[in-house]
C-alpha cells in the first residue's frame, strides 16, 4: 500500500504531467483504457491505481514507467500525445482518421528511433534546423539547402553516395541516414498525398497508396524530407496534398522551398546542365518533352517536377509552356526503388535480434505484437 502522503504527491505529478500534455481527464482516461473517475480520485491524492494502470498512463504520456510508482523517481516532462497535438496543429485536412493512423506510426517511429540508438544508426536530421522559408523567391533557397543535404550525405555515407548523381532506393536511405521511418497507408481523403509529422526524435513520413507512379512516390517523399530538415518543430507536422495536378500540392513559400529542394535533391543542377549543355530556352513543346523525358528516365523524378526545375534552371520559357510540356500521358519511371519486403521498424527489430542487442520479447514489446501473434524471423 503507498502511503497517503506519497499517493498525494504521485497524484499532484500525474496531473502535472496530464496538464503538460495537453490532456483532459477523459481524454487521457480514454487512452490509458480506465473509468475518467479512477484517474480523478489517484490525481486527487484519495483513490490508488494498480501498477498496469500506471504504466499504461506513463506510455501515453511518453515518460518512464516508474515516475507514477514512487516518488524516488525523477520527474520528466511529458510529451504531447501524438492524436492530441496533431488535432491541435488545426490542419484543414486532417479529420480524427487521419490524425489516429499519424500518430499510431509517431508511436512505431519512436520505437524505429529507440531501436536505431540500440544500432548505433546514422542521424543525419539532427544536423538540420528548421527556419522559415524567404517570401521571396523560397525555390532559390531549395536549391541551396538540396546541394548543402547532398554535400552532408555524401560525408556521411563516406563517399558512398555522391553529391550528383542518381539517387537509388530513397526510402531506405530516408530511414538508413536520416532517421526518419517511411510508411504507405491509405488516407480517408484521396487529395492527400503524404504527410511528415514530430513528435521530439520520433519522425515518421506517411506516404499515401494512392500514389500509383514510382517517380511521384520519390518526388513527394523528397518533398516530405524537406519538411523534417527545414520545418517541423519538436512537435509538429505537415500535410500534403494535389491540387488539380498542378506541380504538387500549394503556394506557400515554405511548400515552394520543399518543391524545388525535392527536384534538385533528385536531379542536381550540375548533373542537368552535364546532360543538357548551358542554360538555353527550347522553343519546341516536343522537343521539351523529349528533354524532360531523357532527364526523367535518368534520375527517376516525376514528369512535372523535371519541367518545373527545367523552367527554373532556365530551358524552358515560362510557365504556359511547363503547362504544355506535361500536359499529355506519361508512362511511369521505375527502377529507382527497390520494393521493402519488410517495414522499417521490423527490419531493425530483427537486425537488433541478430546481433543480440534485443531479445525478442523486447522486439515484440517495441513492435506492439502479441505473444501469441507468428512473426517468422523473430522466434
């Protein structure tokens, strides 16, 4: 039994760290799966709860099971909730669907971090620090920040990927160097196309099914990368979505930044000017189709990203004719991505078992799997 005065303190820190949350009574009793009268009278110093109870409390919150235990544990600040920051951010798009299945993969990237500790995984987003994108001209600023990633990458893998050049297999070097776990969901709304979201060193990219074409796939994630490096703060998030089929998603300078960092990302301007010669406006529609299929097929990017960094670096005329260039049918560009048998988060999980880092009730606790749920690779 805990003694009234230690029961009174261990209430008095639990509603401090609900409050520093975000938290409603409801809400956290909701989430930790007990009556919202159990959690008053434990907050209130008069009613105790069991252990289970507490440790499920301390996991929506983000913080050491024990701290609800005893008071001889420190404190730690809670982290926000990731369904209740989500919802707080105001996102027009994001319906409470949408915001459940983000912050379900906030939680598993947490895990995908925890796990890349254990591995002692590169980190290459703790080098960046988000800053508001200029008013003017922000596609200028992409470009700069794409070739300083490029540059940081390049160090990082020791010379293995150079700072020009294709780009292969992005997803797996997002999650490999970058931290950041990749997922593909389905959205409630087909306009959205992905999503970055933060939850402290948690990062997660969610990719929408819907995306049917490889280089849009590497475009937006590009785009969605730009976001973790340059945008989100310790919690935050980002929704992308297609208007119309304009080169994608809307106007605002930090989306023009994250549009014109994707395309560079993937088709550095040195390499475009290798292939294409100096800077010289094609006058023919054909022509510049042609063009931006030869760029395309080199670097995997999609058709309207390649005619809008074509425009930008000065070969193509304006805008009527970007719109001319890629109004047609295009056949998808693949090759560039090699299909993951296994998510990110269970490929660690497996490499920790292997090397002995983890035992597999440890895997199994931070993949969220029953005891009794087969998971080949993992017995």
């Amino acid at each position: 039994m805990v003694a009234s005065t230690n029961l009174r303190e261990l209430g008095l820190r639990l509603r401090k760290r609900r409050t520093e949350a975000g938290l409603s009574e409801e809400q956290l009793a909701t989430l930790a799966e007990l009556a919202p009268v159990a959690l008053r009278t434990f907050e209130e110093g008069s009613g105790n709860l069991g252990a289970a109870h507490l440790l499920r409390i301390a996991r929506v919150l983000g913080v050491p099971g024990a701290q609800f235990l005893s008071v001889q544990v420190s404190e730690t600040t809670a982290r926000p909730e990731p369904a209740v920051f989500l919802r707080s951010l105001g996102l027009a798009d994001l319906n409470d669907i949408d915001a459940e299945t983000i912050a379900h993969e906030i939680r598993r990237a947490g895990a995908f971090v925890e796990l890349g500790k254990l591995l002692n995984a590169p980190n290459l987003s703790r080098q960046f620090n988000g800053h508001p994108a200029p008013a003017a001209k922000p596609y200028l600023a992409g470009y700069r920040l794409a070739e300083l990633v490029r540059t940081e990458l390049a160090s990082a893998t020791g010379g293995r990927l150079q700072s020009t050049g294709p780009l292969r297999n992005l997803q797996r070097l997002t999650e490999e160097i970058f931290n950041i776990l990749v997922v593909s969901l389905g959205f409630s709304k087909d306009r959205l196309q992905g999503a970055s979201a933060r939850s402290g060193p948690a990062r997660v990219v969610v990719m929408s099914r819907t995306l049917r074409f490889e280089s849009t796939r590497r475009f937006v994630l590009a785009h969605e990368l730009a976001h973790h490096l340059f945008d989100l703060s310790e919690n935050g998030a980002t929704l992308d979505t297609e208007m119309s089929g304009r080169f994608l998603l809307d106007n605002s300078a930090e989306e023009k930044r994250a549009n014109a960092f994707a395309a560079m990302f993937l088709m550095p301007e040195g390499d475009v000017r290798r292939v294409l010669g100096p800077p010289a406006i094609i006058s023919s529609v054909e022509t510049a189709r042609s063009v931006v299929n030869q760029l395309r097929t080199l670097y995997g990017a999609s058709p309207e990203a390649t005619a809008w960094h074509m425009l930008n670096l000065r070969y193509l005329a304006d805008d009527e004719m970007v719109r001319e260039v890629i109004a047609c049918s295009w056949a998808d560009v693949g090759g560039f991505e090699e299909e993951p048998l296994l998510d990110g988060l269970e490929r660690r999980a497996r490499e920790a078992i292997a090397k002995g880092i983890i035992t597999t009730g440890k895997a199994r606790e931070l993949l969220d799997i029953s005891a009794d749920t087969q998971l080949p690779g993992l017995e």
